[in-house]
C-alpha cells in the first residue's frame, strides 16, 4: 500500500520503490533531484503508474524513481494537468475532483500534518519494460523507414540498439521488394563543393492522386555538401517560386551562408525563376531537355522518397491518398540515417553540428 504525500512544490513525482511503478525502463540521462538541503539524489529509472478511485483512474506518467529519498512525492501540478482534475486544500484534508463536473473523486484527511494519498497498484498489471529487450532486425527495418541493410546495421552498431537475430544481407522485406525496384541510374558527376547550402539541387513531382490534404505536387531541394533533403508538398506547381524564395531567406538568416548554384530541370516552373536568380548572384544549371537522368541527385532522392513512402504505406496497410504524410516522414528519417553517399556520416549531424537522437 504505498503512501504518497501530494507536494505542491515538486515539479515531477518521485518515488522511492521501483515496485510502485507499473511501467518504467532505465534513466539515461545525467539529471539529479535536488531537495531543500540543496543536495541532489540520482535518478536510477522512470515510469508511470495509475492511481484507482472508485470511478476514476489518476495516472501518474515522467515518475522518476530516486532511492535516496525519504518519501514518495506526488506532483500537485503534474496530477491535475494530465488527469483533468483540481485538488483542494483545507486544514483537515484535500479533496480530488474532475475540472469538467465538478465531481468529487476522493477525499483523504490530512495526517500528522501532511496531505497524504493511499494507494494500491495491482501487481498484476505491474510490467517492467527494459531497454534491454531485443527487437528483432525486421522490426528495427520497419521502424526506421525500411533503410538499406548497410544503413540499418550502421545505426544498430553505432547507437548499441539491442536486436535478436543476425540476418545477413541482403534483408528480405516484402514491402521494400514490391515498391523499390528501379533500372541502373547514370553515372554520377564530380562537382566541387565545400559548404551546405553552396549547390542545392531541385525536382517538382507529381502524384496522379491529390493527398488527402488537397496536395498534388511536392518539391524537395537537396543540399549537395551534406545531402540534407527539405520536403515542400504543394498544391499547385506555380508554388515553385515563392517556396525557393521563402527558403533561399530562411537558411540565409539560420547558417548566415547563400547559394551558389541552383540545379532544376527544365520545366516551367524553374525557368520563371531565371531572372530571379540572376538578380541574386545564383547560377542556374539545368539538365539536357528530356533527361531528367542528368539532375541525377535529385531523380535519386525523389525515386528513395516514392519507394521508401510506398514501402510504408502498404507495411501499415493505407491508402496511397495519405502519401504526403508518409513521404514528409520518409524525409525526416532519411535526414537522420547516415547516407551511404557520405561515407555512412548523418545529414542531419553535418548540417546541424549535432547527432540525432534515435
């Protein structure tokens, strides 16, 4: 029967028995409590637990587990902000009751000067959940954004992510079969480079079914020094230019760093945008009419988009009108998985100067 003393002036609660936890998993951070003393208690684990009333259930989720404190601490703050709830206080006890009725939940009478909660946590719906349980490679594939075998091996190794079974390449995904098959690409050019943001390439694709969200079209441009890809969905492609221009201002001002040069195709939607970015002191390069092949990163990035999008909707069993959705996530991902064309380093880690948490 654990006894908690509701604490108006904690910001979290805290408990000192890992057994008054129905869920909790190992603390990795290097935060500590501090107490009135000013001394600071380590945290050994986090969690959650539920409160029973006779109709009602409080839930009390970020409970942080420190052994060297005296009594378990209940968040006034915490507990009405994620349960919905006030809690009053008079000289002889406090009383719970739901912010939306009005009704009265609970009432406990205040003990040796202290405004205490008693309560029981069944033992059956106890579950430790660690990070030590492996999940197996396919699983990892799937929660990742169905990457290539070398890039879901770089991330399980480097990130010491805990998986089940060793599968040799190639992963067999039926999803990744079905959506990614494609002819050999053309060779790649060399082109100089020594900072983001210096060339950045672009392509504007069309879906043949508008997204549930109205979307026909979306642009992506790609940074070439650190393969950094921005996911624009549009609904109409003479968005083109305002989108370039709101960007080209937006990472001027963010990496204090202009664009050199500018890679499109040739379709209309580029060429407006000629006399645009010769007034900024952008060169224009455009690939040969009818080959699109030749804006090679691009074609590449757009086709990893559609492939890898299409591997997910059909994983979760969606329709494709939700395509929008799953390529803006297709992105996020590619972003924060190291790229096999930048000797396995993360876009995300180049640009920003720091790794991404998985």
């Amino acid at each position: 029967m654990p006894l908690w003393l509701l604490d108006t002036g904690t910001s979290n609660h805290v408990t000192t028995d890992l057994n008054n936890l129905a869920l909790y998993s190992p603390y990795q951070g290097n935060k500590t409590v501090v107490i009135g003393d000013g001394s600071g208690h380590p945290i050994t684990h986090t969690g959650s637990t539920s409160l029973s009333l006779s109709s009602h259930s409080i839930k009390l989720n970020h409970v942080l587990y420190v052994p060297n404190i005296d009594k378990n601490l209940m968040s006034v703050c915490q507990t009405c902000a994620y349960n919905n709830v006030s809690i009053t206080f008079d000289p002889w006890s406090n009383q719970v009751r739901d912010l939306t009725t009005g009704t009265l939940l609970k009432t406990e009478r205040t003990k040796n000067g202290m405004y205490e909660w008693l309560e029981s946590v069944s033992s059956s719906t106890r579950v430790q959940v660690l990070s030590a349980i492996k999940t197996s490679m396919n699983e990892w594939h799937s929660r990742l954004s169905h990457p290539a075998f070398d890039i879901l091996n770089c991330i399980l190794s480097k990130c010491s992510l805990p998986f089940s079974n060793k599968i040799q390449a190639p992963l067999l995904c039926n999803s990744c079969s079905i959506n990614k098959i494609h002819k050999l690409c053309f060779g790649t050019n060399i082109i100089s480079f020594s900072r983001p943001l210096e060339v950045i390439y672009s392509d504007v694709w069309t879906s043949q079914l508008f997204s549930v969200d109205g979307h026909k079209y979306y642009l992506i441009l790609v940074d070439h020094f650190t393969r950094y890809t921005w996911f624009y969905p549009l609904k109409r492609k003479s968005q083109v230019f305002e989108t370039f221009n709101c960007f080209k201002e937006l990472f001027k001002n963010r990496f204090q760093s202009r664009i050199v040069t500018f890679y499109s195709e040739n379709g209309g939607e580029f060429m407006v945008m000629k006399l645009f970015l010769s007034n900024n002191g952008i060169a224009h390069r455009t690939s040969p009419p009818h080959t699109p092949e030749h804006n090679g990163i691009s074609e590449r990035k757009h086709r990893h988009i559609v492939e890898t999008g299409l591997a997910l909707l059909s994983h979760a069993h969606m329709p494709k009108e939700y395509w929008s959705f799953a390529f803006s996530t297709v992105v996020y991902f590619i972003n924060r998985l190291p790229s096999s064309s930048l000797n396995l380093q993360v876009p995300f880690e180049i640009l920003f100067q720091e790794a991404p948490n998985y």
